[in-house]
C-alpha cells in the first residue's frame, strides 16, 4: 500500500508545481503575491498607469506580508517580535495571532528571501490539504484515484484558494491531518485491541492539533478542530458498537478516548504560548464588541455561484464595469465553492449514505453545514449560540463543508468504480436525476441574475461576452460529468477508469484553472516600491508618526515595508481604546482606519506633528471661498445597536431649513430586506415635520452608491434658532443588525450659506466661536446613552502654527509646530475613577491635552485642575521595536505623558528604579515624576507571553516523555 500512497502523493505535488507554474516559470522577476494593490494609491505608485491586479486579496500584502518582514528583522536581531510600533502608535504583534509568528508555514519567510518563500509557503500549504485528504482517504480503504480525486476536491476548493496567501488555508489543513491521524489511532485499536499500538498515530493528533494552533489564524484552526472532535465522537460510538457493549471492550474505548482527550490536551498546552496573548489581546480589542451580534448569514440569492463563480466577473479582474456590480468577492460569496463536477461525485457518495458510517457522517456534516451557512431553518442562529461559533464569520467554517464534500468526492468516485449491484446502480441514477436538476436550476438562477442585472446594457460588450461564455462553459463541463457518471454505469473497468480521468480533468477546470490567478503574479517593481513619495515622507518626519488625510493614502500596514510610522493599523484586533480616539479625534473609517480629519486636540493626544495632504491646509477665513475644500460640517458616530432607533438633535441656525440627509452602510445586509426610515420632528412641539421610509437596495439604485437617504420638505422659514430631532430606524424581517454606521448634516447648499455666514468670526471650531454660538450643535444618542463621535472637519488647529515641509508633486507635507510630540510633562491633572468618565472629557472636541491630563485609575477620587499648566516637551527615543526611552527636565511635580497605548505587559523604570504607569486620556501612558532631570525607560515584557512560553515548553516535555514511555512498550 505504501507504494500506491507515494505515487498519489507524487501526483498531486506535481499537480501543486503545475497550478503554480506562471510563479515558477517567471521566478527570477516576479513576486507571487498582491502586493501590486500599492499602484492604486499615489504615493506608492511606481508606474502612473498601472492597475492592481486583484485588490480583493488584499490581506496578505497590508497585513501578513509586511509583518513577516518585520518578524524576520527582529528575529535576525536576536529580539523576540512582541511590538509592532510602526501602527496605531504601537499594537501587538505576536498576540495578534494571524503574523504567524510560529507557523510551520511561515518557516521559509524566516529562512528565505521573499520570493522563495512566497511561493514554498503556498506550496506546503496547498500540498498538505490535499495530501493529508488522500491519506484519509486511503485509510478508508478507497482506490488511489477515488483518493486523488478527493483530495484534489479539497485542495482547490474556494475557501483554499481563495485565502491561499492568508493563514487560513494553512489552519485549516489542521482538519484532514487530525482526522486522518485519528482514523489510523481507531484502525490500530479495531485491529489488536491494544491502546499502546496506537501511540504513533496519537502522537501525529498531537503534533496535527499543536501545530495547527501555532498555524496563523484563530478561527479557522478553532473549526478545524470542531471538526476533528465531531469525527472523535462518530468514532469513538463505531468502537464502542463494534465491542458489542462487552464490558472489556469498553474500558479498552475508554482508556483510547482518554488518550485522545490527553493528546489534544497537550496541543492545546504546546500553543499556549500563542493563546494567552492573544485572548489576552482579544479582550482589549475591538474584535468582541463589532462582533457583538450574531454573524450575518450567507445570501440565499448567491447559491448559483456555487455553479458559476463568476456571473459577477472575475475576481483578479480589476476593472469594476457597473456602478450597480457587486464587487466580485470570492472571499464572501463562494469560499464555500467545490464546482459542479465535485458536488456530483458528492451526490454519487452520498447516495450509498447507509452503507458505511463515515459516508453518513459527512453527508450529515455537509447537510449541517449547509443549514447553518444559510440560517435554514433558524439553524444558524441555533448552532451561534454555542461559545467561539456566534463571533465567527460563516465564511471561516467553510473548509468544514468542504472538506465534507471532498471526502464524498473519493467515495462517490470509489463507488463508480467498484459498482457491482442493481441497488448500487438505482442510487446512482438518483444522483443523476438530482444532478442534472441542479444544474438547471443553476444555470437559470445565473441568467436571471444577469438578466436581473441588466448587465447587458450597463456592461462592456466584453464583460458581458465574458460573462456569457463562463456560464456557457461551466454549462457544458457540467453535462460532460453527469454524461461520464451515466457512461460508467454501462462500460468495463478499464473505461471507468478512463472516464474517472476525464471527471478529474473536469474537476480541475472547475477548480484548479478557474481560480489559479486569483492569486496574482506581479513584477519586481511593484512588491512594495519605495517611491519619490514614501522617500519624501521617510525624510521628512523620521521616525515621527503621520497623519495622512484622504483615501489616497498608504494602505496599513505596508508603511512596515517603508519604514513609515501611521496612525492607522489595520489588524484584525486593534486595541479598542485607541481605535474610538481614531475615529472620534481623527475621522477614521473603514477596516484600513483612513483618516478623514485632523485637530489640534487629536494631534497633541496621540503625538502627531506631521500631516500629508493634497491641498494647501486653510484658514478659517479662507474656508467659505474654498468651495472646492467641501467643508460640511458633518457629525459621524460608531456601530449602532442592532434593534434600536437613534435620535439626533440639530439646531438649526439659519432659516429655510428643507432637508436633513443620513449615510448608512449596508454592509452584511439583504438589500431586499432591510429598510430605514427617517423622521424628523420638532423638539419643542413633537410636530411631525416628515417622514419617509427607504429599502436600502433603493438608496443604493438612486445615489450611485452612496446609500444617503434625503428627507426633503417645504421650506421652513422660522426654521432659525430651532431645534430638530432626526429619529432613524432600522426595520425587517427580525432583528438582524440593519445599519451598522450613519451620520447626518444639513443639505449641502444650506450649508455654504451657513460657512459664509460663519467665516468672519474665527474661533476654535468650523462654524464656531467663542461669542456666539455653533453653526449647528449635535447630540446622538440611542437610547438614553449618548453615542460617541465628533465634527468632521476642525479649523481651530490653528493654521498659522503648519509649516510646510516639502512639497511632493500633488501631496503636502506639513509640521504643526504647536506640537509636544510623543512625550511631554504636564502638571495639572483631572483624575477620575472610573474609566467611562475620563472618556467622556477626552472625546469633547474641546478638550485639549496641553492645558490638562486625566488620569482614571479604578478607586481613585474625582480631583480637578488647581491652576495653569506647565507643559514642557520630552525627548522620546525609540530604542528598539519594544522598547522605548523618555528623558525631560521640569522644575515642578507632574507626570510625563507618553502616546503609547496604555496595554498590559509595558514596565518603567524612572532613573533606574521601577516606576508606576497610568492610564491617561483612556489610552496611554503617564509616569509621575518629582522636580530635576529624569530618564524614563519603557519596556515591553508581557506576562502572557511568559506564562504561556513555560506553559508549552512543560507541555512539549510532558508530550515527548509519554510518546518514549509508549513508544518502548510498543516496540
């Protein structure tokens, strides 16, 4: 058998080096990776005219990638890759999880160039998912090529491909690993009743699950080992019913799931070096409170794209050809995707469901999954109930489906190969006839969502040719499957074999080539560029973080690769105190925090004195004949909770009111179903002024995809002075989250008005002075809690104090020299109790770090400011990724304050001697210091990590010495 198992293994290695062969073949001046997503942005643009190959594979190149450089040059420096201090003024990095730091995936990255290991990490990944699947299946006894099959099947699902570059894929060969193992632990205890015999295959469980946890990505690893339990439990009842319920028998199955149980035990110890920062991490982030609700479920209106993935265009297409067009994101619609030919073979399988337990198994494992994926039945909402399953996105279970349905693959292949009864046959026709209705209806639900589309007429000719000949094509594979699963019904062994060859040449079509440049190939010159304008920054702001405005940015966290410190961090965590200071002090929006706005009191919070941008920054006297500047003032909040109304109150400083606006976000949602509706009343009288309810898919239709809702009304001419209150509700079917963010202004024409009106009186804020009152005063509130947020736009920062540093062709650098930087001393402090109460002065567009610090310890009494504050700037010196040094000289008692987010594991020494670190304007660091010249040293040694390092280290030994003990007994 051995000799069989190496050929199958030789096969799909080769078949790997194939799907990879444009990498290979262009190896000496390409990168396999994305990261030419850096030419849609100007200031890392080498070529003006380039256009990202797929920039929905984005991941990899703004996360993964600049973080393993990272890792590889603190590693090659003898430190440990605890800190990344390069985003979000510094965030985990080792706790984060998916840098991988441990992966055995991530090995050639420490080892090699980039570009080797770009490509050996993908084909180590992609070799052990299909490997590791036909070893199980050949432990099932099926044939080599039903084997080959199945574990081509998995190899090149959606979910596989698709997150080829992401950790995922390599978490998730954790699942045919583990239960392969498994099966070969029940196959040895089945065959001489000795739990002993079994050690090797447990030690491979061990080093399966181990490994899997040190793999790069939490929840795909967390379903991956769902599944390996589930397959525990099927096994562990077909042992105890193969004893027949002797009593002997029965303590031999309990001692071998004991042993299981310790061996899974073990891994879990072995990663705890990796789980304790990152729950550690997990529970200061902001991950627990945007998954707050149950996760959205897969579109129904999707399922024909498990069929035919494209009938929205091609994923590493990068050209968007409709306004109307979704974006083609595999990621979110078909990581569940096996293709046609694959699910038929599955039905094949599946129709001998009563003959072998494991065939039951995954056909009620792909049955389950696809009642959860899809909410059927109120499955979902059932199964998310269960703890780790409720926060996790639906399309992170998906390897659990489709490893499902390659496993049937193999059966269903196995069957048509060996079939040799009329009742074996009968199932088979059953398949048939399910097949080719599928099929039908498939194809008819693709050409009524192009139809539906119109995509025809609000298309290229040759998008929609494109589109056409996809569905054409996938069309006539599909019929030359059920054609060659009829055909073997009928003809000797020697054709089904052949016509079992031409089935894999027809699942790799619908596999292998359909997605094999979803993971692009790109020239040398775009894998992270060093530009005129990452050069330009780097030289003017050092080791200094900065603030770029504008979408047209530097995608976090790829400024690693340009030695550039941000503001933004894109991670899949973020520390939670300091992302809502980004979004209420600097406008940051989205996953890649894009920085919208700027302030004075922002900029001194968080240390900030440089700032990029692509117009000259105005004066506030000049704002109103700047029409080109767009300043509206506009009031933007956070996540809203789901089933909730949020109410808005305005006051209108200007007669004439006639419009109020809202921009919701439709992100996750049904547009069929969910609807918002706008009420405006009269605060004074409760007078119903107007209301209007909107189908989300029809603000998407109307406005082009800006999703704005516009309640217009007659004119109100003693609208001055007044106050309103917008009511904003989200309604449907249940209570699924409807809108996740909104803001709300006034039209845009009675603003100008309003701006005009407003610019000869200075003062601190757009619209704003300090004798007469605000343009428009906003307060939003759900409920009776007031929601956080701020003005979009401040002009109160003082633009005599910006001091242009250098010009980059359509981009500004500019130094506000108002600025303390990233360390000060300050005297007078506010010192609260609770930590709710410091956020409520922080988030105050008022509030201005220079004149005041607060400091909110739990337990400590309310103290205000006694008088004017000394302020002195500090040195602040970045010693290395973790460390970091502070010196200051002051002639009063005070406290340095330090933009380092406040976070577990950061230790000071103040001259030497330990120091005690504050929490300090919600998110950072203070020290109390005493008059004279200080050194403050910060260092960052998390507990977490050593803990969980000693945690594995005794779980290893522990695991090592029980394999010797056992592997002696065997032998």
């Amino acid at each position: 058998m051995a000799r069989p198992n190496v050929r199958g293994l030789l096969f799909l290695a080769v078949l790997t080096l194939f799907f990879l062969r444009e990498p290979i073949l262009r190896f000496g001046s390409t990168y396999y990776s994305s990261a030419d997503l850096s030419q849609g942005w100007t200031l890392t643009r080498a070529l003006p005219t380039e256009i990202p190959s797929n920039v929905i594979v984005s991941d990899p190149a703004v996360q993964m990638q600049p973080w393993l450089m990272f890792v590889r040059s603190e590693l090659s420096q003898g430190r440990w890759p605890l800190w990344n201090p390069f985003n979000g003024l510094g965030a985990p990095l080792f706790a984060n999880y998916q840098s991988g730091v441990l992966s055995l995936f991530n090995l050639p990255f420490l080892l090699l160039g980039m570009r080797v290991a770009l490509l050996l990490s993908c084909f180590l990944k992609l070799f052990a998912l299909g490997g590791f699947t036909f070893l199980y299946l050949r432990s099932l006894k099926l044939g080599v090529l039903p084997a080959v099959l199945g574990g081509m099947a998995f190899e090149y699902s959606g979910h596989n491909i698709v997150l080829l570059g992401y950790p995922h894929a390599g978490a998730m060969a954790t699942l045919p690993a583990g239960i392969l193992c498994l099966e070969l632990a029940a196959a040895r205890m089945t065959a001489t009743g000795n739990v002993r015999t079994c050690m090797p295959a447990l030690l491979g469980l061990f080093a399966s699950l181990g490994l899997g946890a040190l793999a790069g990505h939490p929840e795909a690893f967390y379903f991956s080992a769902v599944g390996i339990a589930l397959y525990a439990l099927v096994r562990i009842a077909v042992l105890a019913f193969a004893g027949g319920g002797r009593p002997h028998w029965t303590r031999k199955v309990l001692g071998w799931t004991s042993c299981v149980a310790l061996a899974a035990l073990l891994a879990a110890g072995v990663g705890a070096i990796q789980f304790l920062p990152f729950f550690e991490y997990l529970e200061l982030s902001s991950m627990l409170r945007v998954r707050a609700g149950e996760q959205t479920p897969l579109y129904r209106v999707n399922w024909p794209l498990h069929l035919f993935p494209d009938i929205y265009g091609a994923a590493p297409d990068h050209r968007r050809p409709s306004p109307f067009l979704p974006l083609p994101n595999y990621e979110a619609s078909i990581t569940d995707y096996a293709g046609a030919t694959a699910l038929l073979l599955a039905l094949v399988g599946a129709a001998g469901w009563r003959r072998q337990w494991f065939t039951r198994a995954f056909v009620f494992g792909a049955v389950g999954w696809i009642l959860y994926g899809y909410n059927l039945f109120d499955f979902g909402h059932l199964l998310g109930r269960i703890p780790g399953v409720g926060i996790a996105p639906i399309n992170r279970s998906q390897g659990l489906y489709l490893f499902a349905v390659a496993c049937l693959v193999g059966i269903g292949a196995d069957r048509l190969l060996n079939r040799d009864t009329v009742k074996g046959r009968a199932g088979v026709w059953i398949a048939l006839l399910l097949g080719g209705l599928g099929l039908a209806a498939a194809h008819s639900g693709a050409v009524s969502r192009i139809v539906g589309m119109d995509l025809e007429r609000t298309t290229s000719p040759e998008f929609f040719a494109t589109v056409m000949w996809h569905v054409i094509w996938i069309t006539a594979s599909a019929v030359a499957s059920l054609v060659c699963v009829w055909l073997m019904l009928f003809v000797q062994r020697k054709a089904r074999v052949l016509l079992a060859i031409v089935l894999g040449a027809l699942l790799w079509f619908q596999t292998g080539h359909l997605l094999e440049n979803y993971n692009p190939t790109i020239p040398d010159r775009f894998f992270f560029p060093r530009t005129f304008h990452t050069t330009g920054i780097r030289n003017a702001v050092g080791d200094e973080p900065v603030v770029i405005v504008g979408a047209d940015t530097i995608p976090p966290c790829t400024n690693i690769a340009y030695d550039l410190t941000m503001l933004p961090n894109y991670d899949a965590l973020g520390i939670y105190e300091v992302d809502r200071l980004l979004v209420s002090k600097f406008q940051a929006q989205g996953n890649w925090q894009i920085t919208l706005g700027y302030h004075s009191d922002g900029m001194s919070l968080l240390g900030v004195r440089h700032v990029v941008v692509t117009k000259p920054i105005p004066h506030l006297s000049e704002v109103s004949r700047r029409e080109d500047w767009g300043l509206e003032q506009e009031y933007r909040t956070g996540p809203i909770e789901p089933g909730r109304s949020v109410k808005q109150q305005i006051l209108s400083v200007a007669p004439g009111l006639r419009s109020v606006s809202a921009w919701i976000e439709r992100e996750g949602l049904h547009q069929s179903e969910a609807r918002v509706r706008l009420t405006l009343r009269d605060s004074a009288t409760n007078t119903l002024v107007a209301t209007r309810q909107w189908r989300l898919e029809e603000m998407l239709l109307n406005n082009r995809g800006d999703n704005r809702a516009t309640l217009r009304f007659d004119p109100i001419p003693d609208s001055k002075g007044r106050q309103y209150t917008l009511v904003i509700e989200g309604e449907g079917t249940n209570s699924e989250r409807h809108f996740k963010a909104l803001g709300s202004r006034a039209a845009a024409k009675l603003w100008r008005q309003r701006l005009q009106a407003a610019s000869a009186m200075g003062g601190n804020f757009l619209g704003s002075s300090a004798t007469s009152p605000p343009m428009a005063s906003y307060t939003v509130h759900d409920g009776d809690q007031r929601l956080p947020g701020s003005l979009l736009i401040d002009c109160g920062y003082g633009a005599d104090n910006f001091e242009l540093v250098d010009t980059l062709a359509d981009h500004l650098v500019y130094r506000w020299n108002a600025g303390l930087g990233r360390a000060f001393f300050i005297d007078q402090v506010l010192t609260v109790g609770l930590e709710g109460q410091a956020w409520e002065w922080v988030r105050e567009d008022q509030f201005d770090p220079r004149k005041m610090l607060v400091i909110s310890e739990p337990g400590l009494p309310t103290r205000t400011p006694s008088g004017s504050a000394h302020v002195r700037e500090a040195s602040y010196e970045r010693l290395h990724a973790s460390a970091v040094q502070v010196r200051c000289e002051n002639a009063e008692s005070g406290y340095v304050y330090i933009a380092q987010p406040f976070y577990p594991g950061w230790k000071a020494t103040l001259d030497g001697q330990p120091a005690p670190i504050l929490r300090a304007n919600t998110a950072f660091m203070a020290v109390p210091v005493g008059p004279g010249k200080h050194t403050l040293r910060l260092e960052y040694q998390p507990e977490s990590f050593r803990k969980g390092a000693w945690t594995s280290a005794a779980a290893l030994l522990m695991a090592l010495v029980l394999a010797a003990l056992g592997w002696r007994r065997v032998v």
